[in-house]
C-alpha cells in the first residue's frame, strides 16, 4: 500500500492541529483538564496509534511512513487507502476516531451551552467541521 506524500504530510499536521484544539476547546474549561487531555492525546494518537497501525512490516508498503501515512489515512484519506482490517480493526479505529472527534467536540458543546463565549463557539465549530469531514471519508465510494 502507498501513502501519498501530501496525505500524509497534510494529514499528520491536520491531526496535530485538531489535538491542539481539541485540547484548547478543553482547556477553556478547566486548564488542567485541558493539559491533561493534550498529553493523553498525543500519548495515544501517536504513541498508540502509530504503534498500532504499523504492525505490519515495512515491506507490504511501497514506501515506509513509519505508521504516519496510516494515521493520516484513517482521519482524513480516502476510503481506499483505510485497511482497518489488517491494522487497527474497526472498534479500534472507531475509538480512536471517537477521542479525537466528537469526544471533545461533546464537551465543549455542554459547557458553551452552559456558559457561553465566542471562542468556546470558534472551537467547537472547527471541531465539528474537522468531525464531519474525517467521519465523511469513510464512505464507501462507488465503483465506475
């Protein structure tokens, strides 16, 4: 399998964009809570994560990403180039779409209700945009 360059360079910056948010979205709340998740994140997205999507030895792919084109594909690639099956699994990927999407997105939409200010709106909308696009790449895509 082969992971295009700009998918994986794009995708990986992206995901790191959308931990900082998701960690700033939090850290409105509570800064602790918000530090906390930024580090539980990273520890699992590319700890885990990365560790997890590159069982396989580097030479069923074209071109080795170390488990970065892996990640960037499950957030943000095409369906064809996601391989839950020989990787991750789908509970897996279903979770790890879960932490860094809705997750955050959930919370913060509780307390902007709750306790309103543009900036906890700024965040949950770019949360919820990142969401709907990863969680719209995993349509099936039709055969011509």
């Amino acid at each position: 399998m082969e992971f295009p360059e700009a998918l994986t360079t794009i995708g990986n910056l992206l995901l790191f964009v959308w931990v900082i948010l998701d960690s700033y979205g939090i850290g409105l709340i509570n800064v602790g809570a918000g530090v906390a998740f930024f580090i539980v994140a990273l520890i699992v997205v590319y700890g885990v994560l990365k560790f997890v999507g590159c069982f396989r030895p580097c030479y069923h792919c074209k071109r080795c990403t170390k488990g970065f084109g892996r990640m960037a594909a499950l957030y943000f690639g095409k369906r064809s180039l996601k391989d839950p099956k020989e990787t991750y699994g789908i509970p897996a990927a279903i979770f790890f779409y879960t932490f860094v999407g809705p997750f955050p997105a959930a919370i913060l939409l509780t307390c902007t209700i709750s306790a309103f200010s543009v900036a906890k709106l700024a965040i949950l909308v770019a949360l919820l945009v990142l969401s709907i696009y990863s969680g719209l790449t995993w349509r099936p895509t039709q055969k011509k």
